[in-house]
C-alpha cells in the first residue's frame, strides 16, 4: 500500500525533528556534566575504597599459633604493620591473657611496629596441652618461657625481626629470662616485675641480662617498686630507664590507669 503525504505534513516532521535534534544538543552538555560528575563521584569513592584497602593490607590482624620445643601449643594474635619488620613479643601477667595488650598492640603496630601477643600456656586458648594456669606448678610456670622463645620464632619464621619484649608481673620475669639467655632482645620492657612469681625468680638472671630495660611499676604496688630498684642496680646498665608511679596498680592495669605510658614505651622502643 502506497502513503500519500502531502507537502504541510513534510513540513510538520521536519520542524518536528529539528527540535528533538536541538533540544538533544541543548540538553548532552548538562546530561555529560552529571555523567561525569557522576564518575568523578564513584572514582572518588573507588580511590576511597582502593585507600582503605591498602590500609588495611598494611595493617593485619590475624589469630596465629606454633607449638614449642616442649609440644605445647601456643596462640597468639598477630597485628602486623607490612612497612616494617620490627616487631615486639607481649607477655601478659597470670590469670590474664593476650587481650589485655589489644590497645596497645594497635597502638604499635600504627607507630611502625608488628605485635605479637600472645597467650601463655594454661591461658586464653592455649590449654589444650595445660587446661588452666590453676593447675600449673612452678616447673610449669618456669618452662613458659619457652613460650616465648616459640613467639620469637615464629616471627622470624615470618621474616621479622623480634628484638623488643614486653612482660607484665610473671610476664616480665619471663621477658627478662629469655632476654638473658637470647642473643637477639635489644630491649625489654618489665611492667611489674618480682623477684619472684610462683618460682620464676629473676634474682640470679638480671646481672645476666646486658640490654636496655625499662623498668615500669607504682608505688601501691609496694612488691613490684621495690624490685624494680633491686634489679636495675643488679644490671648497672646506664641505658635503662625506670617510671615508678605514685599509683596504678600492676601489670598491664598501667596501660589503662597511667595511660600516657603506652605513648612513653612506643616513644623508648623507637630510640
């Protein structure tokens, strides 16, 4: 069938589509604008996000275990900075666990620190060879140490560099110990210590110890004060330096009562 259309219906068409043909030019420089504007938008959030990821593949956070020369075996949790690989061992005190050092281990890790905290044996999850801490007796408690020789290897295992400890109350007399006997801790950091806890004594081993220590405790913790005196005059080591609060308590209590002594230790660990 053959459509018959006049001249005027040509005409109408034709103006009808010269001004869809202006209107799309008026209009794609407004629509391009919110299309870029849109891009601009979602690159921007996709740098955000690209930011974000890298930050965190620079900072970790990962559960770790290992097993030690003894067959016990160790958990542990791993704040990792990928800038670096310097890294520091935290030793909890008795009945506590590697929790009590979440704050902190993020606090290093941001300053250019890897973190290792771990869970002694008898603590947190590391009682499937020891059930509790409750039931341990000083042999045990002496061979913890080997816990920390665990730690320590295992970071190296990873390409770190464990050269720094810090130990609250039995968790310090430990450090100390295995400073004494490694050849690899440039620095510990004694939170607490005594002489003696539950048979870990650090009277004989802290002549032994030849790197810088900082000596932390408060004077309502009487026990810990006054050993913080005796071994830092049995080291004789010009390099060590000692904080003894008027108050705060023990053991890694004074990272939360005395909390400007996190930044101290971060600021001691750097030098």
């Amino acid at each position: 069938m053959k459509l018959n259309v006049g001249f005027p219906v040509v005409v109408s068409l034709l103006a009808l589509l010269a001004m869809v043909f202006l209107s799309a030019c008026i209009q794609t420089p407004a629509s391009q604008d919110v299309q870029d504007q849109d891009v601009q938008d979602h690159g921007a959030a996709a740098s955000g996000e690209i930011n974000y990821t890298k930050q965190n593949r620079k900072l970790g956070e990962q559960v770790v275990n290992f097993v030690t020369t003894d067959g016990v075996a160790i958990f542990g949790t791993l704040y990792s900075n990928s800038d670096t690989n310097r890294s520091v061992v935290l030793v909890h005190m008795l009945s506590s666990d590697r929790k009590a050092y979440e704050d902190f281990a993020r606090q290093l890790q941001q300053q250019g620190f890897n973190a290792l905290s771990i869970d002694m044996r008898g603590h947190g999850q590391s009682t499937m060879q020891i059930r509790s801490w409750q039931i341990m007796g000083p042999p045990d408690f002496q061979n913890s140490v080997r816990d920390i020789e665990a730690a320590v290897q295992y970071l190296e295992n990873q390409g770190m560099q464990p050269d720094a400890l810090v130990g609250a109350s039995i968790g310090a007399n430990l450090a100390l110990i295995y400073g004494a006997i490694s050849q690899g801790t440039k620095k510990i950091v004694l939170l607490s210590p005594g002489i003696d806890y539950r048979g870990v004594n650090i009277g004989p081993v802290a002549p032994e110890y030849k790197s810088a220590a900082f000596l932390i405790a408060a004077f309502d913790d009487e026990y810990s004060a006054s050993t913080v005196q005796t071994i830092d005059n049995a080291m004789k080591n010009q390099d060590n330096k000692i904080r003894i609060f008027e108050s705060g308590g023990h053991g890694t209590n004074l990272l939360t009562t005395q909390p400007g002594v996190k930044q101290e230790i971060i600021d001691w660990l750097k030098t």
